[in-house]
C-alpha cells in the first residue's frame, strides 16, 4: 500500500517537474524574443550649445532629480544595481567614455535613442532603464541632460553582463517588472518644448513622473515593486502626504522623516533623490498629489 502511495506521489512530482519545466522554457523564449526585438524609430534631432553653462548646470542637477545617479552611480560611471540570486545581476552602464563605457563617437542621436526610446544604436531595447519615465520629459530638460552627460569625465570601470534570473524572467512574462521599458513607449510622439517651472499643479505631474514607477499613475501605492521591498504607500490626497502642511511634505522628502515618525530608508523610498528638489517643485508636487 505505502509503495503504491509513494509511486502516485512520484508520478504526480515527475509531472509537476514537467510542467513547469515546460513553463519555464515558454517564459524564456518569450522573455528573450522580446529583449531581442529590434525597434525602428526616428530619433528626434535635438541641438544644444555645449559651452552653455547656464545649460550644463541645469543638466547636473537633473542627474540627481531625476534619479540617474541612483543606477548608474555618483560619477556615472556604472554599477551593479541588483545582485540577487532570483532577480538576476542587473547592470547600469558606465556613461562616460572611459574603459568599459560608452563608445568615443556616442552622439546626441545615440543619447535620445536612450533616453527618449528605451533602445541602442542597434535598435534593441535597453533593460530596466527607465525610458518610459524619461520619454516624458521636457525638450528643454532632456536637451539639459544631454548637454551635460556629453561631457562627463572619464571613469574607467568595467562591468560584468547583465544575468536575468529565472524570478526577474517569471514576473516580466507576468507584466510585474518592467523589464523592457521600450514596450511602453510611443517612439512617435514629440517632446513637449517646455514645462514652466512654479507652484502649478500641471508642473507637480510633470514632477510626478519620477514617483510613478513606485507609486503608480494613481499616486495610490499598492504591490511592492519587486520581491522583498515594502508596501508602496498611498501618496494621493487620501493618503498621509493629504494630511501633512507643504513644510512637513518638504521636510519628509528632504530627511526621509515624517511627521507620524516613519524613517524612510533611502533604497526603497528615494529621498536623496527628493532632497535635491527646490521648495518650488516640492511644493508643486504636493499640490498634484493634494488634487488627486
Ligand atoms: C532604475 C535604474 C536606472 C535609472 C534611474 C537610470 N538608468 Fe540608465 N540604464 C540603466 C540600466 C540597467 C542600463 C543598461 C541597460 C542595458 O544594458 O540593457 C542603462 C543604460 C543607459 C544608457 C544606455 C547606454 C548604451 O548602452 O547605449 C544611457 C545613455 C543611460 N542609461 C542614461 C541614463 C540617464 C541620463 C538617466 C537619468 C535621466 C538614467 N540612465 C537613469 C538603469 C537606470
Ligand atoms: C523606487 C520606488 C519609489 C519612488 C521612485 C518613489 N517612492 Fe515614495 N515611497 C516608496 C515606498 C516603498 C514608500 C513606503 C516606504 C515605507 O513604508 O517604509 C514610499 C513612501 C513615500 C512617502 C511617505 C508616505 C507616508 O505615508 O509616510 C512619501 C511622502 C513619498 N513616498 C513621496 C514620493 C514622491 C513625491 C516621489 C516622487 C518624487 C516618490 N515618493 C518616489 C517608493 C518610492
């Protein structure tokens, strides 16, 4: 009797095995047609004075606002930003000309390709590099980051390949991590000109942006955004943020505080991010996020 017990349970593993053997191998064909997919796009032509100052210094500050030197590192010259053994070895490239950067003839063309696209100069889609929350940009801010990535110093640093772990692969064929952002792009659209920096709620959504790849389109929180990090809070006029004066808003993205007494950890909550942001774009931002 127990023999036979034993060999039901046996069949019925072997045929677990099987299946998600078989699952597996769909979800990685799947993952790799679409990382493999080559993009025709025409790149929008944007020009800029490379000895503008005024311009490169707005550009200097976007690194930190909008979040680039959290991936690629504090010189921009690249590092590892995930090293788990589910999710993978993700990579952000080192983004200067030195060793183990970007080619000696990287043009402007190439940089809107990156930013505004999501893909390289062959037409394949860059993982995990938030395109779709750049595409959005100003012409005006992106021709700012441009300007002043075109001119960084060398950084000699080479990197390991991106590795995509069998979890990173599941929750991409599941729709969970946007793994290749050039998906969710119109590569048609043209850049808005200019976004008019004041205490505007139309200026708090363009700000917004940067807080929707955690907070989603809402503002309302929800899922964690990959295994292990917490709940994404509710940031919306009905979460704590609705109830909080425009200086306690400023000081919690600024200390990573808040008034109820939560410590915001900097790796799940960017707040060295936010803490670049002048009182105007916080004060914007909390307007938005009030009105919704
Ligand atoms: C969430 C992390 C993350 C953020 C934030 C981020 N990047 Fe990236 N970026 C990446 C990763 C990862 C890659 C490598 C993608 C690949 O090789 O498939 C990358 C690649 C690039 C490339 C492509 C280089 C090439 O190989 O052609 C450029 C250019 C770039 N990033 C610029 C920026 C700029 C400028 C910003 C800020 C406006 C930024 N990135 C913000 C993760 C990030
Ligand atoms: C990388 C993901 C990520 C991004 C990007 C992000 N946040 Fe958050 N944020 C979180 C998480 C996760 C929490 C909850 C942290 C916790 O509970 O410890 C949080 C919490 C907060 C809180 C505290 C809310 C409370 O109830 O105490 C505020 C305020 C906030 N975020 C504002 C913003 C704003 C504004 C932006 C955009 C400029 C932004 N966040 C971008 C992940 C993110």
């Amino acid at each position: 009797m127990l023999k036979k017990v034993l060999k039901v349970i046996g069949v019925v593993l072997a045929v677990l095995i099987v299946i998600a053997g078989i699952f597996y191998t769909k979800v990685y064909f799947s993952t790799e047609s679409r990382l493999n997919k080559v993009y025709a796009v025409t790149p929008q032509q944007l020009t800029f004075d490379p000895n503008d100052s005024t311009l490169l210094a707005t550009g200097e500050r976007l690194i930190t606002t909008k979040g680039c030197n959290d991936c690629h590192g504090g010189d921009l010259g690249g590092k590892v930003f995930i090293d788990d053994p589910a999710l993978g070895l993700l990579v952000a490239k080192n983004l200067t000309k030195g060793k183990g950067g970007l080619p000696q003839d990287h043009s402007t063309t190439d940089w809107v390709l990156a930013l505004k696209h999501g893909i390289r100069r062959d037409g394949k889609p860059l993982l995990f590099m938030p395109a779709h929350e750049y595409t959005l940009l100003s012409e005006q801010d992106m021709t700012a980051i441009i300007a002043y990535c075109s001119q960084l110093p060398n950084v000699d640093r080479e990197l390991p390949q991106h590795n995509l772990g069998p979890v990173a692969r599941i929750l991409t064929d599941l729709g969970k991590l946007p793994l290749v952002p050039a998906e969710m792009i119109d590569h048609n659209r043209t850049l808005v000109k200019e976004v008019k920096a004041e205490v505007s709620v139309e200026y708090g959504k363009y700000l917004s942006i940067a807080c929707q790849g955690c907070h989603r389109e809402n503002m309302k929180g929800g899922e964690p955004v990959a295994p292990g990090f917490p709940v994404v809070a509710d940031i919306s006029s009905t979460g704590h943020p609705g109830k909080w004066t425009d200086d306690q808003f400023m000081e919690t993205l600024r200390t990573g505080k808040t008034p109820e007494g939560k410590v915001l950890k900097p790796t799940e909550m960017p707040w060295t991010m936010t803490k670049a942001y002048s009182d105007t774009e916080l004060k914007a931002l909390h307007l938005y996020l009030n009105s919704l």
